[in-house]
C-alpha cells in the first residue's frame, strides 16, 4: 500500500532524532509527590529532586490552590461544558480574568486553554481580519525576534501572511528591529512588534523600553501605528520585585500581554490582558477562544487563589525566597566552575554544556543520583550551545540547592 512508505519515512525520522540523542518522547512519569519540603518525585517508586520544573514559586502544590480547585469542582463540575460563548463560561473564569487584569493593570483579560492557543489567536486576529466580511486590514507587518517561542512561530505562519508581511529582528537589537521598520515605512498600514518576555532557554529578558523607545520613532510611518505584543508566560509571577514580569523589570508596558496559569501560578491555561476594546475585539475574533473549551472549573479556582496570593504577604515571601535561591545557586555554581549559557536573574539558570551526547549522560547521572533535569539540545538551542536548563523554585531549600550542586559537579567529572 503507499502510505506503507510514508510509514518507512516516519520510521526513519524518528531513528533520525534517536540517533541525534534528541529525542523527547521517552518521557518519565511521575506517579506522585512527597509530602517533604521541597518535595520529590516519585517514579518507579523511587524520590527525586525536581530541578527542571516551571513551578517557579512552588504553587502547584499549595493547599490555597488546592482548596480553590475543590470549591470550583464541587460548584461548577468537572469541565466547562461547552465553549465560553455557548454555555462554557462560568463565574469563576470570569473573576480570574478580572483578577489577571488587576494583577497587570490592564482592563479586562481572557483565558484560553494555553499559552500557546493565546499567541496563535492574538497574533493571527491582529495581523489580519478574521473572515471576508472583516473590517481589519490585512494590510500589516509582523516583525518577530529571532529566538521568540515555538508558539510565535507557529501564531506568524498560521495567519497566512505573504513573505514581505514578515520579517526577523536580531534578538535583543532594539538597532536591528529601527532598521526593519524605516526599510518598511509607509509600506503598511500597522505593524505587529512581537517577542518573548523571558526568553525560556536562557532566563534572559527582553528590555521593553528599548523596544518601545523604537516604536514610538515610527509609530507615525503607518497609518494605525506600531503594536507591541509580549508573551511573559515566563516572567508573570515569577520576575520582578512584585512579580509582574518583564515589563516590570524594564519598565515598560506592551500593548497586548499574553501569560500562562501554568508555570509561576501553579495551574494550567493561558491568558491574554490588555486594553478594553483590545480584549473585545480579540473575544469576537480568537479562534483558539471561541472554538475551543477553556480551562476546566477547577483549574480556574486554583488560578484564582494564585492571584489571590500576591495580594498579602506570602507572593512578596515567594519571591524573595526564590530570588535567595537563584542567588545562592549562582554562587554555588562559579564556586565549583560551571559555565552558564546566560547571566540570568530568572529562576532559569541554563548549564552549559555544549555537546548533545554529553548532555544526555549528564541528564542520566543525575537521574541516577535521585535528581530530575532536561537536557535541552538542537534544533531548541543552536548547534554547540546544549545545556541542562536548571530552574530554581522558591519551594527548594537551601540543602537541596547545595546538594544538587555537589551532583551536578560529581557528574560532570564522569562524561
């Protein structure tokens, strides 16, 4: 039969990415967690230390998270039951949004099934309308920075923009990204300014002033101006003094904000935040919204507690216990001679490694040694820039941080 051989060529490409010692497909199942501090990882029934989490505030555990997920359940049930604009929204989905506005300082927020849904639907509604009858002009530019997120990418090439609508800004060259739009001045009639917050293999952040330094240089070359759009599913929560992300940090603020429950906030989905019409519009015109569930009751009752918890003490606690953290990681690290890939503040602290053989071997020392790590290799990270991307919680204790270390530098005297 033919499909026979496109079966072959499957086989084939999966030998291929075996043999490139990058494959992902073997993943570790964790059956449950300890009730210690910081809690493991139990697989096969074995503990391990969890050093590869987006947990970064250790949320996801939280009897305040958990109580609001059994509430939401108990009230609401197991699932939305139908798309938000049929009979899938709840009240507990709206007061989450409300939340995730206030948190942001935005007017009113939407959530989605992920992140990754959010970027595909903001980037797709605002680089063109949504169907014949659409009164967007389809006349704009998408201007992305080079090492932006798989779910940017993907948001750019779904929207079925032409070549000349898209173009590639030097990562972190706010002089590149001035370049771009003075070759394309009058050309369109909006530009799209798209880039990560915290960029996810390195823990490095965007300097958003910079960037909206640029676009308010050009903003007047188009006719409906220059819009910034960040995706700080790695900042919110988990960066900056109160832990509002990247435009905290630099002090900037984006036109659209996109986030996730799921990694700082200790629950699942994804989010977008902005401006009033900007979130009506993107309400009526998101596809990843309108055509498909958005998280469960429960998972938004979890979220909501999240929120909840940066308006006492215990957010302000978290924080600064993961910034210990992180700093006394750093320490630790150039004490022993370890070579990051980045100067990150974040809790992604990435290990340099350089070789993706050698990675994985490191990767199986430590899981030998009751610790869980990922190596992360091409094509996620350039040829020669492996790393073992390390990320620090505020749910880790300073005993667990030294002993992880001592592995990790017992390890690599091994490969």
């Amino acid at each position: 039969m033919p499909k026979t051989q496109f079966y072959s060529s499957l086989q084939k490409e999966i030998e291929r990415i075996d043999s490139s010692k990058s494959s992902k497909r073997f993943e570790r199942v964790i059956e449950s967690f300890t009730s210690e501090n910081p809690p493991r990882a139990m697989i096969q029934g074995k503990p391990y230390l969890i050093f590869n989490s987006n947990d970064y505030l250790g949320l996801r555990l939280h009897p305040a998270l958990r109580a609001g997920e059994e509430r939401a359940s108990q009230a609401f049930g197991s699932g939305p039951g139908a798309v938000r604009f049929i009979s899938g929204t709840l009240s507990v989905h709206r007061e989450l949004e409300k939340k995730i506005a206030t948190f942001h300082g935005r007017d009113d927020a939407m959530v989605l099934s992920s992140a990754f849904a959010a970027n595909m639907a903001t980037i797709f509604c605002l680089a063109k309308g949504q169907n014949k009858d659409a009164l967007i002009s389809s006349n704009s530019l998408v201007i992305s920075d080079e090492l932006n997120h798989r779910s940017i990418i993907d948001g750019v090439r779904v929207s079925g923009l032409e070549s000349h609508q898209k173009a590639i800004f030097r990562h972190f060259d706010a002089e590149h990204l001035s370049q771009v739009l003075q070759e394309n001045a009058g050309k369109f009639d909006r530009v799209i300014v798209v880039t990560d917050g915290v960029f996810s293999m390195l823990g490095e952040y965007q300097d958003l002033s910079k960037i909206q330094h640029v676009i308010a240089q050009h903003d007047t070359s188009f006719a409906e101006g220059i819009l910034l759009v960040v995706d700080d599913a790695h900042g919110a929560g988990a960066f900056g003094p109160t832990g509002r992300g990247t435009e905290e940090v630099s002090g900037a603020k984006a036109d659209v904000l996109v986030g996730t429950l799921g990694k700082a906030f200790g629950a699942d989905g994804g989010y977008i935040t902005g401006d009033q019409i900007m979130i009506d519009y993107l309400r009526e015109s998101a596809a990843t919204y309108i055509y498909s569930n958005s998280v469960s009751p429960g998972t938004a009752g979890a979220a909501l507690e999240a929120f909840k918890l940066f308006e006492g003490e215990e957010g302000g606690r978290l924080l600064q216990t993961s910034q210990d953290n992180i700093a006394l990681f750093k320490r630790l690290a150039s004490e022993k001679g370890f070579e990051l890939a980045s100067e990150s503040v974040h809790p992604i602290q990435p290990l340099l490694i350089g070789d993706p053989a050698k990675a994985k071997a490191v990767t199986l020392g430590l899981f030998e040694r009751g610790i869980i790590v990922t190596n992360i290799n091409y094509p996620v990270v350039p040829k020669g820039r492996d790393e073992i991307r390390v990320q620090i919680s505020a749910s880790h204790t300073p005993e667990s941080i030294q002993f992880f270390v001592e592995k990790v530098d017992e390890v690599l005297k091994t490969v």
